[in-house]
C-alpha cells in the first residue's frame, strides 16, 4: 500500500461519483447511475494496478557524481533511468538534494518505450563543506488511466564530501599557464631585475614585457619571439586563516571562510607550480592547524584534507597568541597571507601590534572583504528619513573599511581589499606581482 499514490484524476472522477450519488436523493430515477459510477472507478482501479504491479517493471534509476564535491561551484549530477521492460512507461522522477543544504527537489517528467534509456543531467551547488547524503529520490510511474501511480523510494546511503572548490583551483591553473590569462582577470606583470638565470626563448603573448623582446630571435622567427627567464624557487609561503566569528558573514551563500578556504587551496596549487614552499595556519581565540611549508606534491593533499574541516567560531580572533606562534614556527623570511576581516576601526587597532610584530620578520599581506550588501544598500534611493541616515552609514562605514586598508598600507603592510566572489584572482595577482619584485627574497 505505500507505493500507491493516488492522482489528481481519481480524485476528480471520486467527486463525480459523491455529486451523482447526492443527485440521486434528489430524483430516484437517475440513482442507478451512482452505483455505476463507483463500480466503474473500482474497475478502473483494478485495472491501473494490474497494470502497475503485474504488467509494468519499475524504472531503473542510477546516480553518478564526483566523489569529491566542490564547495560553491556547479557539480553535474548525471541520473540514468532505462526501462527494462517491454511496455511503455511514463514517469516522474522527484530528485532529493541533502536537507543541509536547503535546497528544493527538482521534478523530471519522462516517457520512455520499451528497452529504452535516457540521461537527465543537472547541476548542483553545495554551500557547506563536510559530509552529507542526498534524500530519498521519488519515482512516480504512471498507470493507463492515471488514476494510481506507483511510487518507488530510492535510498542514498552513501555519503557524499563536499570538499573546497578543487573545480575552481583546476580552472585558475589553467588560466594561469595558458595564454588566455590576460582575458580570465589573471595579469601578467612587468619582471623586475635580471638576476634570474636565462630559461628559453619562445613566442611572444600579449602581456609580456617589450623589454624582453628578442629582436635576432624575431628577425629570423619573423614573428616576435621573448627571452624567458627563471624564476626565484624554494621561497617560503604561508596561508593564515582566521576563524572567528567576523569571519562567518555571508555573500552570496558562502561565508567569509569558505571563500577564504577556497582560494588558499587555488594558491596552494599555484605556489606549488611556481615550486614554492607553501604552510598554513589557523586561528581563532585559540590556535588551530600548523602545516609546516613544503614544495612537495603531497602537500596540496594535505592542505584540501585540512581545509576540508575547517570551521568558524564564535569567538574574537586572538591575534596576540597568532603572532607569538608563527614567530616561533617561521624561521626565516616567508610570505604570509592573512585571510581575516576588520569592520570598524577599533578592532584594527587593537590587532595592529600584532600585525606591525609579523611585518618585522616577514612580507605580511593582509586580506580584507567589501561589504557588498552595504554597497547595495548605499546606491538604494531613499523611499524614507529611516533609508536616508542607513544609506548615509552604510556609506560611512564603506569608507572607514578603505581607510583600514590605506592605514595598513602606510605602514608597510601589504593590504588587499576585495569582493568575496573575485577573492581568489586578487590573491594571486598579489602574489605573483610580490614575487616579480622579488619582495620574497630574504634581506
């Protein structure tokens, strides 16, 4: 019985009957059509089951995904239904997304005829890491006079992992080393210094410097052709990540750490291209992961599994004991990227110290978010005096964040003032313009 789903169209032909039966009070003579009515609906029925649980085989229904999921991208979820029976077969297919994510089920309508196949591509879009099942799929298949469909459950057992976004750290490789970089947001800087050891000679994309032209290589390439040098290696560089509470505003269904998460993970990679050495470090009230830098493969692995479990707390950021561990962790001169959030001029000051101590030994550049719905809210026109002095605050506060980064910079601290959603191309865009400079070298 609890695979029987009535339809609309039984109920409709069930209220006919009750209308012609309430008739029949009325004039004895059509009474008879009242026992007709509920006979043939029954025979109907009848039929619709026979059809259903004798004639008619279920639909064979198959999910494939990533086993790794990546967090705020577009995954593809493939289903697979094929009709292994002999009879044509309409159905509904009612696809579950995990409760945790707040998501709503997507409905799939289909006909498939005999020994037939189809694929039903969509794709979905987790907003929280961890480990979650998808809900129970329902497939409704259709009867020949739809008055009952058949309902077929379909459990998930199997977990799924939601991991930082590994589609979005293949996709920044790619821009990366490809010659479409310049397109992708990605720039190419100016190399500053000749101390590097000369590599190759190859064609010239736009974006490279004029300087570094060929013009005897061009002369006989007839095509313009660049000196390449190589590039300083081995340089150490940390990702430090702060996990208190600023950190768990949200844009756009991802909190300030996910993003952060993110493109500490699209930097790992490049880093480790570039052959640098890259570490991490978390923090919150208390001290959290410490992985030492490293250039080895196996380091970007361990950097996802790391991240993979990441957590905000509900606790101020204790920038005093964070100071006091990396000083005593990093040894020699690294490029440290803090991932963290001020959003009023008090809790800058009170880190500061902190931050001036970390410049001493290090290159210390500092990542900052915008406020993007206090950006909305400061353009709205006004409909009240209420939206006219929020508008004027929302404003007030938007510069006091720009006048954080330009303090920080003033005094030597590397600053970085972005959205969310462009976090991970101004992160390396910074890196590669420090390490152009050369302003990793120890002094």
């Amino acid at each position: 019985m609890r695979q029987i789903s009535l339809s609309n169209r039984f109920f409709l032909l069930f209220g006919i009957a009750i209308v012609i039966t309430a008739m029949g009070y009325v004039s004895h003579q059509i009474i008879w059509l009242s026992a007709i009515s509920f006979y043939g609906i029954g025979l109907l029925l009848l039929c619709d089951l026979l059809f259903l649980f004798v004639v008619l085989k279920p639909v064979r229904y198959v999910k494939h995904y990533q086993e790794k999921l990546s967090l705020g991208d577009r995954n593809p979820i493939k289903l697979t239904l094929s009709n292994i029976g002999k009879t044509k077969v309409w159905f509904t297919v009612n696809e579950g997304y995990p409760l945790d994510m707040q998501e709503r089920t997507k409905h799939y309508n289909a006909m498939l005829n005999p020994l037939e196949s189809i694929e039903i591509t969509y794709e979905y879009t987790p907003k929280k890491r961890g480990v979650f099942r998808f809900t129970d799929t329902y497939i409704f298949t259709k009867s020949i006079f739809g008055l009952i469909e058949r309902r077929t459950i379909i459990s998930h057992p199997a977990p799924i992992h939601v991991y930082p976004s590994i589609l979005q750290m293949k996709r920044y490789e790619q821009m990366l080393f490809q010659q479409n970089k310049i397109q992708s947001g990605i720039k190419r800087v100016r190399k500053i210094g000749m101390s590097r050891e000369f590599e190759q000679i190859r064609n010239y994309v736009p974006g490279d410097e004029i300087k570094s032209i060929n013009w005897k290589a061009t002369s006989r390439k007839n095509e313009l052709m660049v000196n390449q040098y190589q590039e300083e290696k081995s340089q150490n560089v940390y990702c430090i990540i702060d996990k208190g509470r600023i950190m768990q505003m949200e844009s756009m269904g991802l909190s300030m750490l996910d993003y952060a998460i993110n493109s500490t993970l699209v930097l790992s990679n490049i880093c480790l291209h570039k052959s640098d050495k890259i570490g991490l470090f978390t923090f919150s009230d208390k001290l959290g992961v410490t992985l030492s830098a490293s250039n080895k493969r196996i380091q970007l692995k361990k950097i996802l599994e790391v991240l993979y479990a990441q957590k905000t707390t509900f606790q101020d950021s204790n920038f005093e004991l964070l100071q006091q561990h990396v000083n005593d962790k990093v040894r020699t001169r690294s490029l440290l990227l803090l991932f963290t959030n001020f959003e009023n001029p008090f809790t800058l000051q009170r880190s500061l110290p902190y931050l001036l101590q970390l410049k001493k030994r290090n290159l210390l550049v500092v990542v900052l978010f915008k406020n993007e719905e206090l950006e909305q809210f400061s353009t709205l026109s006004p409909n009240s005096q209420r939206q006219f002095y929020q508008g004027i605050l929302a404003s007030k506060m938007l510069i006091e964040k720009e006048k954080m980064a330009k303090q920080l910079n003033a005094m030597g601290i590397q600053t970085i003032l972005t959205k969310p959603e462009e976090l991970s191309t101004a992160v390396i865009n910074k890196y590669l313009t420090l390490k152009a400079k050369r302003l990793l070298s120890s002094v």
